[in-house]
C-alpha cells in the first residue's frame, strides 16, 4: 500500500510539473506593459499609441477562446496547450530581429493568440489532475507560478537595457530571447508527459458556446474575468507612469512599480493557495476585492513613492487571487460544458483591451489619474460580484 503510494505521488508529480511549466510560460503575457512602455520610449508614442499594444495583445481572446473550447473537444486539451506554446514561441522569437512598431504588433498578435489558446486549454487540463474540491486552490498556485514570470519581465528587461554584460546588443528585447529557450523547454516536457484526460464534451457550435452567457451567474462570472483582467494589465502598464509623472523618476526606476505589483501578486497566489482550503473563496474574495479598494484610493491621493509603491502592491495582492475563484465557480457550477464554459471565461480576458483603450484616453485626457478611475470601476464591480459568489 506504501509503495502503492509512493508510486501514485512520483506519478502525479511527474505530470504536474510540466503543466506548471505551461503556467510559468502564461505568464509571458504579462510582459506586454514592460515591453510597451520600452516601445513608447523608443518611438516617443503617446499613451493611446502605447497602450494599443497590451490592447491588441488581448483582442485576440474575443476570437479564439470560443473555438478554442470546441477544438478541445476534437483533440484533446494537451494538444491544444502544445499548439498554444508554439505559438508563443514564434512570437517571443520576433522582437530581437527589430522593434519598429509594426514589429512590436505582429508580435503581440502572436503572444495574445498563443496565450488565448493557452489559457482556454491549461486550466481544463488541470481538471484532469486535481479533485473539484481542490480545484479553486490548484489553480491559485497555478498563478503563483504564472505570476513569477510576470514580475521577472521587467527586471529581465531593465537587465537587458543597463547591463554591461553583453546581450548581443538586444538590449530590454533580451527578455523575449530568455522566455523563448524557457517555451521550448515547456513544449519539451509536456509533448513526453502522459496525461488521461476525460472524454471530449459534446459536439457544440459556437452559437451554443455563447447561449451559456444566458445563464445569469455565468455571464457574472464573464464580467468578473474581464474586471479582473483589466485591473491587472491596466496597473502593469500604468504603475510606472504614475512613478514618473508624480516623481519625475525614469523609466528604468519607475520600472521597478510593476515588479512591486507582480511580487505581490506572486505572494498572494502563493498564500492563497493555503487561505483557499482553510477558509471560503467568498470571504477571500471579499478581503482581496477591499485590499484592491483601498489600494485604488492611494493611487488617487498620495505624491510621494512609499505610499505609491503600498498602493500598487495592495492592488497585486488583492487582484492574486481573484481569477481563479472566479473561473472555479464558473467551472464548478457547469460541470458538463468545462471546455465551453473555460472558453467563455478565457474571452472575458478581452476586458485587457477594453480597459487599457479606456484608461489611454483618459490618461491623456486628465493624466493618470483618469487612468485609475477607469480601474476602480472594475473593482466596483467585483465587490457587487462577491455577493454572488456560491459555497463550493
């Protein structure tokens, strides 16, 4: 029986590890506001120019999701997360050969196809290894690691631009070589991982997919995701321009504000992957969505770093944890319809265009803090969610 054990535990450790591999190389994505900012300063963009960037990144989540969920069913989840890290790989392969600003487009375009594809597939994938129970917690670690390759970009890049060891003249573009050898190392490992997997859902269409929007938890849950993401790539992309219109600091320090987010973030998926299986998603959700209030509030009334640099990491801590309970309850309350119902969640990532557009627009309209007002809608909204939230 022990050694029955023993071998059951090497073998589930054999397969996870690869899959959280896979969410070490989501978190590439999130490398589209240190990437953007860089670009802005090379090319003297205005923030709406810039902000285009993470934008497009996460237009491409409105069209694949939806098919990706049904692909899933033709050839299995595994499949499509390896079709999804190709795809990144061919985008991260781009940006050392130039970063003129059609470059940087095509680019982003393949990093958000590769990641819409990715997220819709990885988290359903995770259903084949992790008990429902277990599954809100699972996933959280999951973001822990997707969350250590979020706020190593912008130390990567700052590397990569002031470092006098040689980077073959790359400078920040560095990065993307560095997450390229670390995308095939993840095809690699699970292209070899043996993993049985339910049997597909049924055959559905993509009018079928979007009815489940009908069901009024599910599309609370649609909006939530869009919330969520749209507080995070809007604090990625805009925490350093806070630092330098209020400091005055250059974009090589200011940079710093977006690790200050991710390192919080990383902290608090770390943690709730305890919190999640000692107390209800409902009651975490409702501290995190409160530390995301206050944090917003610092945001609008303080001038000087420390207070700005509490505030960014309230909103990281708070916003960790806040995909995966959502997207647990959405997968929990339509057990028969995973692939369809992970890829309506995984467009409601379309919320990382619709905010950064708004916020690029308001920033150049009043400064950033019209960009923060547009983020503090969404953690509006999340609070209004946490009274839906079911016991699960």
């Amino acid at each position: 029986m022990t050694q029955s054990l023993v071998t059951n535990r090497k073998s589930f450790l054999l397969q996870i590890l690869p899959v959280m591999l896979c969410f070490f190389a989501m978190g590439f994505v999130d490398l589209v506001g240190t990437a953007s900012n860089y670009v802005q300063k090379d090319l003297g963009l205005t923030d709406s120019q810039a902000n285009l960037f993470p934008s497009l990144v996460f237009f491409w989540f409105l069209i694949f999701s939806v098919p990706t969920g049904m692909l899933m069913n033709k050839i299995g989840r595994k499949n499509t997360v390896l079709i999804s890290l190709v795809v990144t790989a061919a985008s991260l392969l781009i940006p050392p050969f130039g970063d003129s600003y059609i470059v940087m487009l095509v680019s982003f375009s393949l990093l958000g196809i590769g990641n819409a594809i990715m997220q819709t597939s990885l988290n359903p994938l995770v259903t084949n290894l992790i008990s429902s129970d277990k599954l809100a917690s699972t996933l959280t670690f999951g973001q822990f690691v997707k969350a250590i390759a979020s706020f190593l970009a912008p130390i990567l890049a700052a590397w990569g631009a002031t470092t006098i060891f040689p980077t073959f003249g790359l400078g920040w573009r560095a990065l993307f070589v560095i997450y390229a050898v670390i995308c095939f190392l993840a095809i690699s490992l699970l292209a070899a991982t043996p993993i049985d997997e339910d049997k597909p859902d049924k055959a559905s269409s993509i009018g079928n997919c979007l009815k489940l929007l009908g069901r009024p938890f599910i599309l609370l849950c649609f909006i939530g995701i869009m919330c969520h993401v749209g507080i995070d790539v809007g604090t990625n992309t805009t925490a350093p321009k806070i630092i330098i219109e209020r400091l005055g600091l250059p974009l090589e320090e200011a940079g710093f504000a977006t690790s200050i987010y991710f390192i919080f973030r990383t902290i608090g998926c770390f943690l709730g992957a305890f919190i999640l299986r000692t107390i209800s998603p409902k009651l975490f959700f409702a501290i995190s969505v409160l530390m995301m209030l206050a944090g917003m509030c610092i945001l609008f009334i303080c001038n000087t770093l420390t207070p700005l640099y509490i505030g960014i990491g309230l909103i990281g801590f708070g916003n960790s944890n806040i995909f995966s309970i959502v997207f647990s309850q959405a997968l929990v309350y339509a057990p028969q319809e995973k692939n369809e119902v992970s890829g309506l969640m995984i467009m409601g990532l379309f919320g990382g265009t619709v905010f950064p557009l708004a916020m690029g627009y308001a920033a150049d309209a009043i400064g950033q803090i019209g960009a923060v007002a547009v983020m503090t809608v969404g953690v509006v909204y999340l609070l209004y969610y946490t009274l839906k939230i079911k016991n699960i």
